[in-house]
C-alpha cells in the first residue's frame, strides 16, 4: 500500500513539474543582435500562458533598460508595459486584449543603453525576479527560473 501510494505521489509531482513554465534571461545572439541586448525566453511543457509579469533587477544607476515584445509575444498578439515599482526594478507585463496562448520561445527583447561613458565598458548583471502567469480563464500558471542572472555589457551611452 505504501508503495503504491510513493508511486502516485511521485506520478502527481513529476506531473506538476512537467506541467511548469520556466522564464529565464539569456545573451541574445543571432542576426540582429546588438551588444547590450537580452532575451527573455519562456519554455514550458505545455504551453497554456496567457499573459506573464515579471521583474528586472538590474543597476539603475549604471544604464537604463527598454523592453520589446519578443517574437513569441508577437505572435499571440501580446503587447508589453513596464513599470518603475522602486529603484533598481522593473516590472514588465506581457500581455493581450485576447486568450491567445504565447508559444515557447522569446518574449521579451531587452536592449541596455550604458548612462555614462565609464558603465560602457564594464559588464553589469540583470536578473528576474518575482514571476506570474495566467492561463486563458485567468487562473495562476506555476512559473519558475534558473539562476537568470546575466551579466550584460551596455551600449555606448546616448
């Protein structure tokens, strides 16, 4: 009996954990890709988000971020808006008018533009934080990270 209720909790836990979303920050590579710029890419087993929030910790006294829609969000007609919640954090919305399901892939480009001309050349990290997701009914979907800190060399300053 006791083993064969080791298995269906085991069967249950692997199939929640089959069933998260993992959101993770990585150097943007490929055509196009500029120095100073990241990738936000969501991968889940199962691929029912609707709409993501998640935060940026970066150094806001070093260079300034701008968010993107990444072609994932593109595709399910998402938009994104960010928000300044305190110093050193962003919050970026990921979001629709639709209950589109955003595909795996990147959703989110972020370009990093150095303040000063010292913080152009030195590396700095970004990392995220605090995540959520919701699925079409808008019920929370389990997202996660791995360690998503990135260190990023800014561009030149504007």
């Amino acid at each position: 009996m006791k083993r064969v209720f080791g298995i269906a909790a085991m069967s249950l836990l692997s199939a929640f954990y089959l069933e998260a979303a993992e959101l993770n920050l990585e150097a943007s590579t490929g055509a196009g890709s500029a120095r100073g710029q990241l990738q936000v890419r969501l991968a889940a087993a199962t691929e029912i988000a609707t709409g993501l929030q998640f935060d940026l910790e970066y150094d806001a006294s070093r260079f300034e971020i701008e968010v993107l829609p990444g072609p994932s969000a593109e595709l399910a007609e998402k938009i994104i808006r960010t928000a300044t919640p305190q110093t050193n954090r962003m919050r970026v919305l990921v979001f629709g008018m639709n209950q589109t399901v955003i595909t795996n892939g990147v959703v989110a480009v972020i370009r990093a533009t150095a303040i000063n001309a010292d913080d152009a050349r030195a590396k700095s990290p970004v990392r995220i934080v605090s995540m959520a997701a919701t699925d079409r009914a808008g019920h929370p979907v389990e997202i996660g990270t791995r360690d998503s800190s990135v260190p990023t060399k800014p561009d030149a300053t504007k």
